[in-house]
C-alpha cells in the first residue's frame, strides 16, 4: 500500500502539468480515462452475463470529450448517437435482453464519459486550467486524509457498502479538502470568487465520498474486487477516478452557478 501511495504522488505532478500546460494533452488524458474506465466497466458487466453493446458504446466515448473539446452541439451528438447505437442494435441483434443491452451501454456512456467531460468544459473558464487542478488536488486530498486518518484511528463504520470506510475517515478526508481549498486560496486566491471555502470543502468531501461510493455499490453488485488490475495496487481506471465523475459536475455547476455569480 505504501508503495502504491508512493507511485500515485509521483503520477500528480505529471497531471497537473497536463491540467495547466495544454488544453490538448488534457483532451488526450480525457480519452484515456474514459475509454479505459468503460471498457472496464463495460468487462465487469460481461463477467455477470450481462451483456452490452460494447464496441458502439466505446465509439460514442471516444467521440464525446472530442465534440466537448470543440464545443461541437453536445446535446444534438448525444441525441444522435442514442438514436445511432438503438437502431443499430435493433437491426443487427438477434439475441434477446434488447432492453437490458440497452440500458447498460447508455448507463455506462452517461457515468463516465459524459461526466467526465465536464472536466473539458471547465478548462474553458476564466482560470479553468487552476480550477480543475484544485479538483483533483481535492480528490487526493480527500482519499489521502480519509486513509490515514481511518486506517489509524478508524472504528465507526460509515456504511456497508464501503465496510473499510469510517466516519473519522470521511472527517479526515473533510479536513484534507479544507486544508488543499485554503492552500490554493493563499497562492491562487483569484478562483475562488469570495465563495465560503468551508461550506465548499464539505460539499465537495460529500460529493467524493457519494462517487466512491457510487462505484463500490456497482463493484458490489457484480462481485468484483477491483475494476481491473492495469493500475497494478491502485485497481483500474474506474477505480482512481471514481470520485472525479461525481465531483467534476459538481465543481463545474458549483463554480458557474455561484462563484460567477458572485
């Protein structure tokens, strides 16, 4: 585990250089983590008999962040491919569970790619390259301090979902966030618009901890350890960024409906 922690420190520095040095690297990042997320995610479906439409729906997540990127009519893209991947899939499958195919490629292609997405349309804020990174810096922050805080002094459960989770861990993790929030506030302080750096800190430690969640709930349903092993020690993509499609959205409606407003 030690080690694992180690090689994530040493992959940060290289993110936030993409975050801030090149809209275009983290364009190619983007299409990383979303496509090997899905194929992950879409693999752990297969594993339980429940079968998807995997090469439309990895096609439809290739595509997205691209027409995101480009501020290419999203919605209009996102209708015409649902429509592209139902057709396609009525005309060239004979199998039954139609409905159920259906419903997972599109569940997948709204859990990650979309979500994730949204990470392209913040780099295009005022600060959009600064605001992201402190994102992710919250992220780690987060699951950085809920581990060491848990892992030591960790003894109510937080829920069964997670059985490793504890209360004090998601307080060690709020603690994380507030301390990153008012580091950035000293040397970028120009991001934050006047918003409460309290209030934020909390909402986006519930809104981590829920996206963790969210992925644990799915892994248990499937009975699935790990996404996959392609991270080694750290699980798969979904594993490592399961947080980062709940709290992306977040950041990007926290940050447009009331940081530019204020």
């Amino acid at each position: 585990m030690k080690k694992n922690r180690i090689l994530l420190f040493l992959f940060i520095p290289l993110l936030v250089y993409i975050l801030l040095s090149s809209k275009i690297l983290f364009l190619i990042f983007t299409e990383i983590v979303v496509c090997c997320a899905l194929y992950e995610l879409y693999n752990m479906f297969l594993k339980k008999q429940k079968n998807v439409y995997f090469y439309p729906g990895l096609i439809i997540c290739f595509i997205f962040p691209i027409l995101v990127y480009f501020n290419f009519m999203t919605k209009v893209s996102l209708t015409a491919s649902a429509f592209i991947v139902a057709v396609s899939g009525m005309l060239i499958d004979n199998e039954k569970k139609f409905t159920e195919k259906l419903s997972l490629t599109f569940f997948g292609i709204m859990y990650i790619p979309i979500l994730f997405s949204y990470a392209l349309r913040i780099q295009q804020f005022k600060f959009g390259g600064l605001i992201i990174t402190y994102a992710f810096c919250s992220i780690w922050a987060c699951d950085t301090f809920a581990y060491l805080v848990g892992s030591r002094i960790g003894k109510h459960k937080f829920t069964k979902i997670s059985p490793n989770k504890s209360i004090e861990g998601v307080i060690g993790g709020f603690f994380g966030v507030l301390i990153i929030s008012y580091i950035f506030k000293y040397f970028v302080p120009k991001i934050f618009f006047g918003t409460n750096l309290a209030i934020l800190s909390v909402l986006l430690t519930i809104v981590a901890v829920f996206g963790d969640l969210f992925e644990s709930k799915i892994k248990r349903d499937l009975d699935v350890k790990d996404s996959s092993t392609i991270l080694g020690g750290h699980g798969g993509f979904l594993d490592r960024f399961d947080s980062a499609l709940f709290v992306i959205p977040f950041v990007y409606y926290y940050w447009r409906l009331v940081c530019f407003t204020n």
